[in-house]
C-alpha cells in the first residue's frame, strides 16, 4: 500500500495541457475530472487560457496555490520532461503521463522515457504512463483519464497494459452493467508497474478482484514475490497475451527444448497463485463469479434444471473441468422425491421438468441448498410454456441470501422469454449467463481458488547448509580459464557432489595407466567415454565403451577410442577419457535447468533417457522460492511419477532422496547465475537413493 | 432425400388433438401453422369441435375429405397407437408423435412406444418423435410445433435432441436475429433420427450449414455412412452431449482402457468429417460463421486493428487453433507503408493506430485482401476517441462483396460505442463478436471443414483376398467348445497367421520332449511361457523362461515352471507351455482393438511394451470403412511415429508393413464380430517387416 496511499485519492490534482477544445485529451481529462464527483480541487494548467471548463487555470503548476498530489500530463512528448521537473519542484508526489512518444516509437523516444524516469526519480515522484489513457477509481471517486465514460462503481479492479482494451472493456461493460472499483491504463509502465498496482489493489477495501489484461511482465522477481502475497489475500485473474511472440529461444538443452516459450508464465502463474485467463470473455467471466460469489468450500456442484438436455450438457461439463457431482445424502433424496413428481430426476442434476414453476423450483433449490454434500449449484432454466423465470429467479435471490457461502450461478437458455429474469440475476448481483458452459467454469475457477488458498503456507526455501559453494566457483574459474562454457562431465559431477548431490563416480584419465587407476579405485564395470566439449554425440563416433570390467578391458578400450576419435574426428580437441563406475540400473529420470528472460532459473523433472523429448514427461517450477511441497507436486505431476511409486510390482523409487536432489538442483541455480543450462539425465531413481549419471552443465 | 420428399413441405397437414383452449399444445400447434404462413391446407381434428382457429375441425383423420401429407398428433399417449393407425387408413406418410409418455417413462411406455413403431411400420408411415416438441421449415414456411414463436427465416438446419434446448435456442435466437431453414426436435426417434434428417438436410437448397445436439447416436454404422456423404456437401455440426455419462466401461484389455467412454464418438466424428462443438456457444459460433462465410482457400488469416493489445490476443489464437498469420507480400507491404502513418504496424496484424479513422481502415482492408497470401481477414476495432465503427464497418461490406472467397470477420471491442457497426455487420450477413478470440476459433473451423472437404475420397476399404476366414472359424469353434473365452498365445498367432499378421513362431507343447522339439523346429533361442488362460502375470508366477539357447536349457525351463506354477496356483489349469522363438528386438508397438456400442470395433495402434498404459500414446480409428491413408495418419499422430521414421540415426520402420498388418487387424475383427478385444503387445517394428510377439484374443 505505503507506496500509492493517495495515488487514487488525492486532495488536488493538476491537469497540465488542460484545453479549452472538445476533443481534445486535455479537455476530455478535464471534463472526466469534473464528471467523476471528484470532490478535491482540480487545476488546470496552461499557458494560454484563464478558464476551462468552468474552472481557473493557472500558466504553469508552480504557479497553483495550494498543495497539489497527483497531476496528470497531456502536453506534446518534447514538453513532458519540463513539465515533470515543474512538477518535481511543486513537490507532487504522483504523475500520470498520458502523452504518447516514448519508448513505444524507438531509440530516440526510449531516451526521452528514461529522462523522465530519471526525472520523477531526482524527486520522489511515482509515475504512471507514459503513453497510457491514465486511471480512474469509483470510490474516490475519480476518472484522471480520456475515456468517453466513466466506469460504473463496483468491486473489480482492472488494469490494462492496452489503453485500447481499456477504453474497449469500459465501453462494453457499460452496456453489460458491470462496475469497478479502479482502472488503470498502465502504458509504458515506465515507473509504475502491474506489481504496484496490484499490491494497492490486494489492500484497498473496496476491491474484491483484481483482473489484468497484461502483454509482459516488469520485473520477474518481484513480480513473484508481490503476487504471491496478493493472492493470498484476493483473487488475481490475468490474461497475459503474446504467448506466440516471444518465438522459439534458442535452446541447446533438453530441459530447454521441452520448456517452450510461453511455459515460465504458465508456471510463474500458477507458483504465485494468479489465475490464468486464456481470453478476454474469460477474463471478464471470472472476474464477474469473484467479485459477486463466496469461494465455495469443495467442488462439489449440485444442478437444477427443468429439462434433461441442458443438464447433461453442464454434467458432462463438470467433470471436464474437474469439479464433481454432488452426491445427496438420503434425506434431501428422500425429500426430493416426497415434493416433486414422479417422474422428475432426483439424482444430480435435479429435473423439475418441463412443467416445473416457480414453487418447484424454489422447492427443489432449497433441498438441494440445505444438504451438506452441495458446495455451490447451478440453476438451469429453458423458456417452456410454463417455466415462471422471474418469479423463479426471486427464489433463487432469497435462497443466495439464506446459503451466502453457497455459491449460486445461472444458465438461463433463452432470448427475451428470459431478459427479465436475467436483469433481476444482475441487480442482486449473481452472476447469470446464456449458455450452461461459462457458469460451470466460473465455479471451477472459484474453486481452484479456494484450493490454492486453503494450501497452508509452506513459505520456507528449501535451505542446504552444508553445500560447498567454494568448490563450485573454483570448477566455475578453471572452466573459464579454459576458455570453455561447456563442463566436462567429471567437473560436472563435481559440481554436483559439491552440493550434494549423488553423483556416479566419474574422473578423466589421460593415458591407460590412469584410466586403469581410476577404474580400479572406484570399482569394475566402468564405463569409457571421450571427453571432448566438442564432440556432442560421443557414440556416433565410437567414444564411448560400456561393461569394461578388467584393466586389459580398459586399456583396450582407452586405445580404441582414441583411435576412432582421431580416424572421424581428427580435428577435435580431447582432453582425455572419462572413465564412469556403471552404476545398477534404476528407473530413468531427467533433472534439468533452463533459465528465463523473466522469471530466472526453471527446474524440471521427469522421464528421462533417450526418449525424453519423443515423450515430453516433463514438469517444470520456478527454482525462486522453491519449496518442498512444490516439487513433490512436480514429481505427482508427471508420469513418471506412476513409475516411481512402484509401477506394476516393483519396488518405489526412493522420493525424499529425489526431492532432495532437486531442491540441491534449485539452490546451485539460484547461488550461481553463470550457470545457463543443466540437463542430468539419465538419474537412476533407487529403492535407496539416487545416481546422477550423466551432467551437462553450461555457463555463460 | 427420397423418403422426406414432403415431409417439410407437405400438401395438406392434420392436426390431432387440436384444440380451443388457449395454452394447450393442441391449440399452440394450430397457432403456429396458421401464423408461419403455411400455404397448405390445415385440417384440425378433434370429436369435439367443429371450428378451432377459425379453421374447420374434423371429428376424425378418417372425416378429412382431401389427401392429407403430414399428420402431427397431440393427444394423449393412451390414444396414440389408434390416431397413428387411422392415419395409416388415410393414407397418411408422415407422422409428428408431440405426444410424451413412451419410453421415457420407462418399460410400459417402451411397449407403447413399440407398438406405435410398429403401427408406423405396417402402413409405411414415416414418424418423427414421440415425445418432442414438432418441427418448423421457414421456407415452405410451415411451423408443426408447439414452440411460443416459429424461428427466424435463415439457412442452418438445427437438429436437437432436447426439446427444450431447442425452444430456448430459438427463443435465444430470435433475439439475436440468427435465421434457420429448418428446426427439427428429435424426440425419442422412435423411427426417424438424425441420420435422416441430416441426410435431408444435406440435399436441401435451402440449408447451408448443419447444426445438431445429440445426446446419442441412433445407429453407428449407418450414421458413419450417411454423415460422410452428407459432409462432402455441406458443414455438419455437433455438439454431443453425455461424454461423462457412459462411465468406465469395463475393459480389460490395454486397448480398452485406453479408449476411454467419449473417445469412440470423437473418432467416429471425426472419420465422418463431423466438426465437433464443445458447448452450445461454439455449436453457434461455429454455424453462424458457417451459414455466413465462404470456406477459405486456406489457414493464413491476416488481421486489421487499430490497438495492439487486441491484435496481439488475434495473434495468440491463431497459433494456439493451428491457424498462420499471413506474410504479406513485399507489395503489399510497400503500398501499406506509402499510405499508412509511419508509426502504423505494416506487418501482419496490421495496426491503423489508435487515430484511425474509416478511410485508413479501408486502405488497409483492401491492400491486405488484395494480397494473394491472405486466405481470411479479421477486423478488431476499438472504440478509439476518432474511431469510425458505422463507417468502417460499409467499408467491410463492400470489401467483403468484392472478395467474396476469403471470409471477413469482425471483433468489435465495446458496448454501446459499437452496438450501430455490430447491427450493420449483422444485417451485411458478417460474423461479428464482442472479441477477438470467436472470430478466429469460426475461422479455424471454416479451414478444418476446408481441409476436410479438400482430402481426395480415398474411399476404398482395404481388401485382402488371401485371408483364411475358415481357419479362423476353426480356431474359435475348438476355444468355444474348450468353453474359454481367452486364445491361447499360439492359437492367436495362428489366428494371426490365417490373416497374414506376421506373428512370432510359436507352439503349444505338453512334455519337455515336445518342447525341445519345437524349439528345434524353430531355432534357438527360444522363450518358454507357461499357458494358463487364468494366469495373467506369467512372469510373477514363475512362469516365463527367456534366452533358452539348448535342448538343454529348454528342458530344465520347462520343468522348473511346472514346479513354480505348481506351488504357487496349484489350482489353475494348465495347458501346457508355449515355446515362442525370440525374435531380434526392433520398435516396440502395441495395435489393438477394442469394440463399442454404438461404433462396433476400433483399432488403436502406438507405443507399446511394459509401459503402454502409463505412456498412452495410441491412436484411434474406427474400423469401418478404414483406408491406407487413415491408418497412415493415425500412425502420423502417435508419438512412436517419431521413432518410426528413424530417431536419433537409426534406420526407419517398414510403415507399409505397419500398414498392412493395422489393416489386417482391422479385417480380422469386421469378418469375426465374436472377437471381443485384441491385444497385439509387442509388435516389434523392424526396418524390413515387422513381428507380433504377444497377441491376446478374447472372444463371446
């Protein structure tokens, strides 16, 4: 909150390139201000007029009396810099800059941007825009923006990263009835950002939801750790678009490979509890069951409805989103059955049939409210020759009043037979829709809520104290001096048993004799490899031998391989032969690590072996703030995971030890940002323990 | 077409149980005929009265003194069987049954309902129903139902199998100006379904698009082959309903559990070239932009805006449907940036700026739809301070006149700002949505109609003359009169054999003798399994030896699983023990076959060995009717194609071996409907030729 206490509710606020011209965004700001009921000052500032719109103006904010706390700038963008340091001066604490010119046109417009930035930096103020349509807030109430309307008063917040949308959804929710308590056209985000505007919103008491239209995100981190608090507190729905723009990135690893591009807001999202809308009717459909419905406490959706058709189709729609029928207790059937004709359907959906009115209804909903098995229910209405929809819909009011932690939702099939009744859905604010489908799914998102936030806190990183950070960065500074980005799989594993993770015994010989050494210090069968950053697949070119258990077996092997390297690959450098304890086959597992523009480092787990990008098993979590419950629902996640279990008969795979090694995976991305890319794969997976067998790792 | 000739357009209709009273059915239906314009004779029956409606009425079908074509009977179910057989004494083709009470209610009504069918039957009489709310045809115009209002005059046939989801689509649709050419209740389809009346509906000039909800199927293979036909002429929508309700069925095969209850409607429908809806919105959707748009030449959809925000949600809906944005050419590109401003995106989505007025937008329309890489054009508008929708929106009709191949759809972002251009697109007959995202979801499936219709016949079932149908009886004969329901491993393979499916040698032996025996007949090595149809986990019982290289070797194998099977299932029945040649191990899959209700028999083939269940990467075909090129794609879809193909540098699969063996298979269980389920796990792949290992029959 502290950052924008009186950002939407300041005691004065200053237009400057207020304008005496219809038409103008300085004289529509104006009129909004004026239209709104704000009831601080208002101040026009321009040079040339003494009056607008009724009020004085004054040349220049300096020149204005009394304090001023936010000023909303429409002067041309060759101006706007003057104008904020004017500002600056006057001591506002707040701008909004709608003007447009800035970072959005190029270089030489992202110059301009950072002059301003560097501006309300010198002193102090916090700005929104530039190129933005500015804000609005139906409580203060002020409307600091050139929309043509203001918004109606409710409880959804909305911020837009497109003034167009914005002013779009203002329009369209005008005509649909749909209040807010805040909008806000974020532009350039230039200072302000979505992270602020959503922290204010998770604290301002007029807020039930928060809904964003947003194309990225300002700053990843912060971004996570804001959110993840917000949510908590309320619902933050967010369609984040360009999911196609961002392309295919470059990606040399499996673990990037198979993250795609739109993966880390996916799971960034989710981490942080956002809902994720995937359109704009959604955005709105969500937005509307949160700000008017209870969280209801389980999934459980009880049906009502007078015909047979409508109800199949939300049944069918119920289980697709992973809701459940409610299943009523012995009483309500019995209940049921004593008050409604024969041949009405007792069982979820409840079918008072086509001959069902008002009395009906209201009958069977208040059955259906009262049992303990019904978490939240649908009322289903089709326009038959009897049906009594406003009269039934009164039922449906009181009975929301009696059961208020019970959400209810409509579908009312129909055109004008039911406009009535869906008017009187609106004004006592239950949501009300055409079709069955969104209702179902507006409760499955209401739910999914309700899960995430009965999900006790589990706030603690995972911590390891006993990693050896020093044995890292001195493989780190050795690699590099090599002039290589690209470990060789002994210093990978080294890495890795330097955070403690079990790694199989791996180390580079250079001659036979070595080779013999190592094999017999960590024990028979070994396997050889070349070691060789270059050489990518090492079995194409025969550099690798499997199953050597004798020193002769070494020996000979070494020979060979060095032979096929130099014969396919003469030009390769080779830094010698990496010999590997075989370690007892387990089930095949990747680890692995990518790194977002974004969000930071992204751990992944899954099936591993040959076939991991044929399969793509594979779960992904942010590595930031990483926690033990998240990877075990990592692991739950995929199918691999009904392997580790113990699949068909054979024993499980030992989970703590995985979990450890993953959450070991998280601390050493997150302790050194040089690393780019780690795939290990496979992992053998025990009954006891874990074996990492092949490490690649990459640094930048 | 032949046996609905008149049924829409009758010369004289009946009216059974008409009646006087305000409110009753009988008195609607008369209501509805007299009030859509029906320029046949109308002749209201009932004993009672002589006038109804200011019509003459009839004391009986029988006292009609002209032909009467249509009879709709509306009295009450105990009074059916009759009215239905005077009808036939009349002479009477076609019947509408309104009339409830027949198997719906349960057995009493079923017998009712039967008898009705049969009295239907014996005069020829065609009937739609009972128990449904009638039919209406706006271009002869004739309105049989007892509906408040007949629907608007349009081109969609809607078929529906709920009556009332169809009184309240057309109370919906009214208010919405959406038009039909026909309305049809389906009702209990006690003798007419859907299969007639899409057949119909397919030859009808006045129908272009077919929209059906379906709670089932009344007769698969025949749909399958009435719904192709019908689908090469016109778009057949459905929104089937009901996917939750068919429940697990039990399966025991890998194949059965993996089809799933839904998974046979989808395949059929897909076949057939059926487009399927997911919700009533999008079977809407789907037909508004079907009845109103050319199918487009192909998927590259361009795009025109005046804000980014909502061209970017456009550009992630094209992608996320398999839809591409269009590449202008370098022309259009340099005519775009000679006439648009110099900060306007030129590139698909093309943005006229947030200043655009009319003209701007019209520049930019006909530049892109001249562009011979556009196949679709979708118009986002924003209610932008200068924005122009009324104008803008004569622009896009003319330019839809002028390209009147490539489909214009329109997303008009607001309410009210917009509510005039919205009327107009509606009356220009344009698809127009509140958002971005309907616009592109009706284009991609414009395209995939397109693509459909596009795909050669290919009509041909595959053939194959060598199969040994006797055989196979034989083998059945001898399992049934054993009284098992399970083959044998090697009566499968014979089974297999006789139908040209390359299947492993493999022989039943009784004694170590014969044992090693058979193995020399067929090589070493060789796996010996115990044969047990009640032993399903062989291997856990002890009753498999691999590897057995020797006379020896077999010997001691076949005694030892004796003695394991012994102590542990002392009470199965033994046959005796498989000897089974090992074959060398190639890419492993599964082809299967598992049967449904409504469908018959449907293969699967994908991934197979251990993990067949856990990996799930098996597709579906519908045996009937099955080509080369559908078991080509069905293959294409699996992820074990991948391998196929050659992964990772090994050597390709024999895909026309694969093809081969898929299409046998599916003969195999056309030609014997007592195969119940198959299991072919593993089929080994090989780069010439292909292996079954381990084939499960079970039969009823």
């Amino acid at each position: 909150m502290g950052e924008l206490t009186n950002f939407y509710n300041p005691t004065a606020v200053a237009i400057v390139g207020a304008s005496k011209k219809p038409g103008k965004v300085g004289n529509s700001i104006v009129k909004n201000m004026i239209e709104s009921g704000y009831p601080g000052k208002i101040y026009p500032v321009n040079p040339k007029d003494s009056e607008i719109e009724g009020l004085k103006a004054y040349p220049s904010v300096t020149a204005i009396p009394g304090p001023v706390e936010l000023a909303v700038l429409s002067v041309p963008a060759a101006k706007v810099v003057e104008a904020a340091r004017e500002c600056g001066e006057k001591g506002i604490p707040y701008l909004v800059v709608i003007t447009a010119g800035f970072k959005e046109i190029g270089k030489e417009g992202l110059d301009l941007e950072k002059e301003l930035v560097a501006t309300c930096r010198r002193y102090g103020m916090r700005m929104l825009g530039p190129n933005c349509v500015g804000m609005a807030d139906t409580h203060t109430p002020i409307n600091a923006s050139f929309t043509r309307n203001s918004p109606l008063k409710g409880d959804i917040a909305f911020l837009s990263q497109s003034g167009a949308t914005l002013i779009a959804i203002l329009d369209w929710s005008r005509s649909v009835g749909l209040g807010f308590s805040k909008m806000v056209s974020l532009g350039n985000k230039g200072d302000l950002s979505e992270i602020e505007f959503i922290a204010e919103a998770a604290a301002d008491p007029y807020t039930r939801v928060i809904a964003c239209y947003l194309e990225d995100v300002a700053d990843g981190a912060r971004f996570l750790d804001v959110v993840r608090e917000a949510t908590r507190k309320k619902p933050v729905i967010i369609l984040k678009s360009g999911t196609s723009q961002a392309g295919a990135q470059a990606a040399s690893s499996h673990t990037g490979a198979l993250a795609g591009s739109d993966l880390a807001y996916d799971t960034a999202f989710r981490q942080c509890g956002v809902i994720r809308a995937r359109s704009l009717t959604e955005l709105f459909e969500l937005a509307i069951a949160f700000s008017r419905c209870p969280v209801p406490a389980g999934k459980r959706v009880a049906i009502v409805t007078n015909s047979g058709g409508p109800g199949i189709v939300a049944t069918d729609n119920v289980e697709a989103r992973g809701l459940t029928m409610a299943r009523f207790t012995r009483e309500t059937i019995d209940e049921l059955r004593a008050g409604l004709p024969a041949e009405a359907a007792l069982y979820n959906p409840v079918d008072v049939l086509g001959d069902g009115k008002a009395d009906r209804y209201r009958f069977a909903m208040e059955k259906v409210l009262a049992d303990p098995n019904v978490d939240s229910m649908v009322v289903l209405m089709c326009p038959t020759a009897v049906a009594q929809p406003v009269e039934t819909t009164r039922a449906v009011v009181e009975l929301q009043k009696q059961y208020p932690g019970k959400p209810i939702l409509g579908g009312y099939l129909g055109g004008e037979s039911m406009a009535e009744a869906v008017q009187l859905m609106a004004e006592a604010g239950i949501p009300c829709f055409t079709f069955p489908e969104p209702a179902i799914a507006a409760i499955s998102g209401l739910v999914n809520y309700g899960q995430f936030r009965e999900m006790p806190g589990d706030g603690n990183e995972l911590s390891y104290p006993d990693v050896d950070k020093r044995a890292v960065k001195a493989i780190f500074y050795d690699v590099i001096r090599d002039n290589r980005l690209v470990l060789l799989g002994s210093e990978a594993a080294a890495v890795a048993r330097a955070y403690g993770i079990s790694a199989a015994p791996v180390s580079l010989a250079t001659t036979p004799d070595e080779a013999v050494e190592e094999a017999q210090k960590m024990g028979y069968p070994v396997v050889l490899k070349v070691a060789s950053p270059k050489i990518l697949h090492k079995t194409d070119v025969g550099g690798v031998k499997v199953g050597l258990d004798s020193p002769e077996a070494v020996r000979r092997a070494f020979v060979e391989i060095m032979e096929n390297v130099n014969l396919l690959l003469p030009e390769a450098v080779v830094y010698g032969i990496e010999v590997q304890k075989m370690m007892p086959k387990g089930t095949e597992l990747i680890i692995g690590m990518t790194r977002d523009v974004q969000f930071g480092p992204m751990i992944a787990c899954g099936l591993g072996g040959i076939y991991v990008n044929l399969l793509k098993d594979v779960s992904f979590r942010l590595a930031r703030g990483l926690t033990r419950r998240e990877i075990e629902n990592m692991l739950a996640e995929t199918k691999a995971y009904t392997l580790l279990r113990g699949y068909r008969g054979e024993k499980p795979a030992d989970l703590p030890a995985l979990v450890d090694a993953i959450g070991r995976t998280a601390r050493l991305v997150l302790d050194f940002p040089e690393i780019n890319e780690i795939d290990i794969n496979p992992v053998f997976a025990y009954n006891q323990g874990l074996s990492a067998l092949d490490i690649k790792i990459t640094i930048s």
